[in-house]
C-alpha cells in the first residue's frame, strides 16, 4: 500500500522559531515513517528554496515581505494548483493561503489546523470571515488544541462536530534535566544569586510582556527574557523609565541546545499573554517538562486547558500587573508549593502532551478523512 501524501501549508518551518513552527516540524518529524510530506512556507527572502529528504520535501516559498503579519508568497497558487497530495492541511491563521485554496481548489482531503481567530486586525476579519466559513464548509476535518479553542470561537462553533481536539505534544527526550544541564543550570544560579524567573517567546504585543516587566518593580528576582520580536526596544526602555533594568537579563535568541539549561536554572516561568492570539502556550509544557510552574494569564484558549490553577501553575487576569505580582512572590516565597505544581505539571506533560500521542491522533485524523 502506497503511503498517504500530505501535503502541509503553514506560514514559516524552522530553523525560523515559533510555537507553531516547532509544533509543525515536531508533527512531521514524528510521522515520516508512515507518510509522504510535502510543507509549502514562507522563506524569509525573495528566494524560492527546495530541501528534500527522505520523505519530506520542504519548500520555502519567496516572500516579497509582509502585511498584516502575512508572508506575501504569491507563488503558493502556482504550486497548490500542481498539487497532487491525498491530503492538504492548512494551518490558520494563514489569510492568503486559504484564499489560494479556494482558487485552485486541489484535489486531496481538505484538513484545517484552527490555532485561533484573527485577534489584532479584526477589520480585516470581516472580509475574511466568509471565507473561513467557506474554507471550514470545505474542509472533512478540522483540528483544534483544545476544547476552549472551540467555546471561544464563534467560527468554530458552527463547525464543532467535524472538530478533532488534538493539544500539542512536546519531545520530552529533548526537554528532560540530563546531569549536564543540571551542571550548566547550576552555574547560572551560582552567578545570579538570587531566585529567577523566565520568560521564553517572540516580543510581540499579544505575549504581555510589558505587564510582567511593571510587575518587576515589586519582585525581589531576576527576570530573564529569551526571545526577540517588534516590541523589544519598547520593553527595554519601559524597563529603564520604570527603574528595573537591573533585574531584567535580554538573552536574545538562544540556541535549541541552550534552551532546556534556562528552564531548569530557572524557579518558575511566566507566560503573560494578552489576547487571544495565545492559543496554546507551548512554552508552558517545556517548563512543565522540568517540573516548573508557571504562572500564566485566564485566556478562553487552550492556554488555561495547558497550565491549570492550583494543580500546575498559578492563573491570573490578563493585562494586570499586580496579579502577576501577586502569584510570582506567592510562588517565590513557597518552594514546597513551587515542588508541588512542578512535580504534577511534569506528570501532566508525560501523560497527555507528548509527541507521539500527538501524532497518533493527527495520524487517525488523516486516516478518518481518507475514508
């Protein structure tokens, strides 16, 4: 028997970092064996660029730039048209490959990742609720992180008995504290002297980041932040006009290899998000990996379904300062507590969000449509 051909649209792949990018390459990485890949993307250059390997093709499309958060790869049509996959599966928020889509209309069994509205630009949203509905009407199967995606989304309320809830699953072999990293860990401590507090993602609005760093003003801690985006320059100088600069460590990007050591030298992680773009908040389940708690923020997304109140983490009001406060020196001021939410989150992760039991399902949602 031939193997099933999926072809994959999603906006970028690493090495490019993002939640949805790893989850992506995570999924495919853990289901080559079983079948046929093919992931069209943005690159993040006017280049079009072809990587084979063996049964996955990545095809990183030329971009003329951006809008709206859009990579503008306007030869996507071109090679949906050519398409010949058994199954296409569109990630969303993508805009101008679902009107692609919709145009060229390939053949193969049409599968959505829904990972949430459009938030930000909800001028854009009226012209392109239409077309959801239209692609979702289209669509034999639509994949969701987690039922709270599902309440939250009018749009997918409307579809909810086509859904498949399928939460994101990590590579807890590469997310584990090895006696290397506890070593490398251990060293960073040593250095600060004081407890630690991180946070890991892209700086763009809709982390919160600048709720978290007013909250510094009263947390006896470091703050160390990895990651870059738009708003970095604004949260550095928001740090200085609010006397923290001191507390707050910018590491920038740091490497696959170097990520797991700041999760474990770290005491608790916080992940402050703001809006709904925040669907799932895969960064939590890494630090729950190391048996850390984390505080994050009461979004009707997966993100309260992934860290839950009282059991793994604490949860908090969105763009509120004093709550952040509030539970990161709650939790500063408890080890016991901090052992205790770590010690069931790690469990958590082992039990429901690894990556094979992601691509078991993902692989009996491809196999139900094909029917």
């Amino acid at each position: 028997m031939s193997r099933i051909k999926v072809l994959q649209i999603g906006k970028y792949y690493p090495p490019y970092k993002g939640g949805f990018e790893n989850s992506l390459y995570t999924l495919v990485e853990e289901l080559k064996d079983r079948f046929q890949f093919q992931i069209l993307v943005a690159n993040t250059n006017r280049k079009t660029t072809v990587e084979r390997l063996i049964n996955v093709t990545v095809v990183r499309l030329g971009s003329l730039g951006k809008i709206f958060s859009q990579p503008l790869t306007l030869s996507l049509f071109f090679w949906l048209k050519r398409s010949s996959s058994d199954v296409v599966h569109i990630h969303l928020p993508n805009p101008l490959a679902m009107i692609f889509y919709l145009i060229a209309l390939p053949p193969g069994k049409l599968v959505v990742s829904y990972h949430n509205d459009i938030i930000r630009q909800r001028a854009l949203m009226v012209f392109l609720k239409p077309l959801v509905i239209a692609l979702l009407r289209r669509a034999a199967g639509i994949v969701v992180t987690s039922d709270n995606l599902i309440h939250s989304s009018d749009i997918l309320r409307m579809f909810r008995y086509k859904c498949y809830v399928v939460a994101h699953g990590i590579d807890t072999d590469r997310f584990k504290a090895t006696p290397e990293i506890k070593d490398q860990a251990e060293k960073i401590r040593e250095g600060l002297k004081r407890p630690l507090v991180l946070f890991v993602g892209r700086l763009v609005y809709y982390k919160g980041l600048k709720y978290l760093v007013q909250a510094m003003k009263d947390i006896e801690a470091a703050l160390m932040i990895i990651g870059a985006g738009p708003e970095g320059r604004q949260l550095k100088t928001l740090a200085k006009v609010l006397g923290v600069q001191d507390k707050i460590i910018w590491l920038g990007e740091v490497s696959d290899e170097e990520l797991p050591v700041y999760y474990q030298a770290c005491d608790l992680f916080v992940l402050p998000s703001c809006a709904n773009s925040e669907s799932f908040g895969l960064v939590i389940l890494e630090a729950h990996s190391f048996a850390k708690p984390v505080v994050s923020t009461d979004l009707p997304t997966g993100v309260t379904f992934t860290n839950l109140h009282q059991k793994t983490g604490l949860v908090v009001s969105p763009k509120d300062s004093d709550s952040l406060k509030e539970a990161v020196n709650l939790l500063l001021a408890s080890k016991e507590l901090r052992d205790k939410y770590g010690e069931c989150a790690k469990k958590r992760v082992k039990d429901e969000f690894t990556k094979e039991k992601m691509a078991r399902e993902i692989a009996r949602a491809y196999e139900s449509v094909m029917l």
